[in-house]
C-alpha cells in the first residue's frame, strides 16, 4: 500500500530539511499557478526539477501531447521511485546538476521549459549557480523557466541569468508562495 503524499514528504523533510524545502507538497492552487504561464501549444522538451511527490506533474500531464519529452528530476530515492511507478512516461533522474548531461544521454539538444520546485536559496552559493547555469544552458532562447520560492530573496538571482516576465503571489499554499515566470535571455552573436 503506498503512502499518503503528504506523509511521505513530511518524512523527508524532517530526513533533508534543505533539501525539501517545505512540510508539505505545493497545493494545487500553487500548482495550477506554476503551469498557466506555459504556453503548451509550443512544448516538445519539458522538465520539472524537484519533482516531490508529484504536486505540480499532476497538472503538468494533462496538458502534454504524447510526443512531448517530459524529465523528472528528484533526489529523493522513495519520491522518485514514487514517480517512475506514477509517470512511466515520464523519464525520471536523481540530479538536476546534470541536466545537460542528461537531456545528450536522451538526444535533447534545448528545453523549450523548465517548471522548478526547489528551494534554491537552501542551497549552498555554488550549488544554487550550479543549478541556475544548467537551467540556462539547458533551455532554448527565449524558454521559459517558471520556478516557485517562499520568498523574494531569489529575485537578484534571477535577473541575473533571466528576464523576469512576471511574480505571483500564490497566498493558498503553506507557505504562501511566490511564483516566477522568466524566460532565457536571448543570445548576441
């Protein structure tokens, strides 16, 4: 019999504090927020890092079309196995350190969106530019990277590697949650 979701994440969270993030898995008031910024007509390539207990893929694979390349990232063992059982279609990997590596291995040269769960200000400095570097080389120009926080720390972060298109405020969630909506800056040659 598997777990409920919600104790299933309350269980990691104690385990990996910094690395859940939250005690609870992202409503679907935050959920729904994170997905309606995506302009899925467009969306062949899509992954979502930190994908938990599959809060915000739920809302994710009703919008895909079969031929849509979707790739899990979740570093916990039991979430991610969670995943694969849930989401056989999806392909589902441990770390979005190596996103690139992984989208070669899978013959993905660009993400037309990334959708992100994880807690990036936990994350130690070289961690966080790690991860915000993959992300930027990962995605097409002009591809959308939607990522949720408990805060506006991020935002400097942010603007650095993305132009921020929009921030919501998602009140309905514990903690309420801010949504960023950017995309990649378009390269100069």
């Amino acid at each position: 019999m598997a777990l409920n979701p919600y104790v299933v994440f309350l269980q990691r969270f104690i385990k990996y504090p910094k690395r859940v993030g939250s005690i609870l898995p992202s409503s679907r008031f935050l959920a729904s927020k994170m997905v309606q910024s995506v302009p899925w007509d467009d969306i062949t390539t899509i992954a979502e890092l930190g994908s938990g207990t599959g809060a915000i893929t739920r809302f994710i694979k009703p919008q895909i079309n079969r031929s849509t390349k979707v790739l899990l990232f979740e570093m916990d063992e039991k979430m991610r196995d969670d995943l694969k059982t849930n989401y056989p279609n999806f392909s589902c990997f441990p770390n979005a350190c190596h996103l690139t590596k992984t989208m070669n291995q899978k013959g993905i040269n660009s993400l037309d969106c990334i959708i992100s769960g994880l807690p990036f200000f936990n994350f130690k400095s070289e961690l966080r530019e790690t991860l915000l570097n993959q992300i930027n080389e990962a995605l097409k120009p002009g591809g959308k990277f939607i990522a949720f926080q408990y805060s506006l720390q991020m935002k400097k972060y942010l603007s650095e590697k993305f132009i921020i298109d929009k921030i919501d405020f998602v009140p309905l969630n514990f903690p309420p949650a801010f949504v960023y909506t950017c995309h990649k800056k378009e390269e100069f040659k």
